[in-house]
C-alpha cells in the first residue's frame, strides 16, 4: 500500500519510501563499517520491526543472524507502561554473540529499557540499539541508542510497520493520520 492509495486517511507523508530507503542504506553501511569482521546477530522486535529488519539486512553487504522477540507493554492509553511481558522469547542463546537490537519506533524508552536490561542479563559481547524512528520523549530516557534513521516530531505515525489499530504497517511511506480515522 502507498500513501496515493489512501491519500484521505493521511494529513501528511513525512517520508517517502524512497527516503526512508535511502535513509536505511546510508545506516546498513554505517552498521556494516563499525561491526567489520564480526558476525551482528540482529534481534527484531515483533511485530513493528519487520519491515526495518527485512530492509536494513537487505542493505548490509556482511554475513549477519537474525532472531525475533515479541514483547507486550502493559497500560491503558498510547504511552507504554515499562511493564513488559515476553509473547516470544529468542530461539538461540546470545551468550558471548554481537547483539543489535533492531526497533521500528522509541516512544518512551519504557519498552526497551526492559529490553536491554533483559537481553543484558543474558550476557552478550556487545549490545546496541538501531530504531528507524526515535520520539522527542526518548531523548529523556537513558537508554543509548547508537543507530537512529529519522528523528520525528511528537506526532502519532503510521507506515513502514508502525500500526494504528493493527491496520497500516503495510503502508510503504511513513505519515500522519487524518482526524477522522480515529473517530
Ligand atoms: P515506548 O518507547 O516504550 O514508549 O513504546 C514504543 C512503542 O509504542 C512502539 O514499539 C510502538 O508500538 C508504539 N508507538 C509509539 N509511537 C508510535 C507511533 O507514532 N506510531 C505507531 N506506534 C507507536
Ligand atoms: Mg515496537
């Protein structure tokens, strides 16, 4: 789906697939500069995670693992609660691995400060964060994020994997909603 197909339930595409593309080739690389001779195994986070994941590991030229996690934040209302529950845990050990975390947004921070103090526990070599979006509130939280593809206004956005009501993670561009799709 592309942001002409639904042209009325958009005020605005902040990022055209194109651009978001570009974004994550110049990131891929950047990725692929630091982790020189070292094998990253990427850790998406299910479900908004598997648009950047798929493309981001597209874009790397170096031999790389993935695994998946699926976590559910607890809490009414659009901001998480920092209470998480794991829905689906790794499928491999990471004891001693090169460990990326690979996110779609950081909001809060909430969710991923348990990530990393999760995954941490577990004893990787080395752990780091990649997010595609990053919210102002994020920068309060302490949690290190070495690789950001774009920074956002505080808007609620949808497309590349980020969902509003589970629908729109198929949306190719990256925007905002119209009004009325939330009433
Ligand atoms: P936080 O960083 O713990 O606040 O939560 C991040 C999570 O909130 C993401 O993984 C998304 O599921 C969701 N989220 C935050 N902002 C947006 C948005 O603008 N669009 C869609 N989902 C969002
Ligand atoms: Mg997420």
């Amino acid at each position: 789906m592309h942001a002409s197909d639904i042209e009325n339930e958009l005020t605005e595409v902040l990022y055209t697939k194109q651009q978001v593309d570009d974004r994550l080739a110049a990131v891929a690389a950047q990725i692929d500069a630091d982790y020189a001779g070292k094998e990253v195994l990427c850790i998406g986070v299910l479900n908004g995670a598997v648009m950047v994941m798929a493309d981001l590991t597209r874009h790397m030229k170096s031999h790389l693992q993935m695994d998946w996690m699926a976590i559910s934040s607890y809490g009414a209302g659009t901001k998480s609660s920092g209470v998480v529950r794991i829905l689906k845990d790794l499928s491999a050990d990471i004891e001693g691995r090169d460990v990326l975390i690979v996110e779609d947004i950081i909001d809060t921070g909430l969710t991923l400060a348990y990530l990393v103090q999760n995954l941490r526990s577990r004893k990787p070599a080395s752990l780091e964060i990649m997010t595609m979006f990053r919210k102002p509130d994020a920068l309060k939280s302490d949690v290190d994020v070495r690789y950001v593809g774009f920074d956002l206004p505080d808007e609620f956005v949808v497309g590349f994997g980020l969902d509003y009501a589970g629908r729109y993670r198929n949306l190719t561009d990256v925007g905002t909603l119209a009004p009325h799709v939330y009433s």
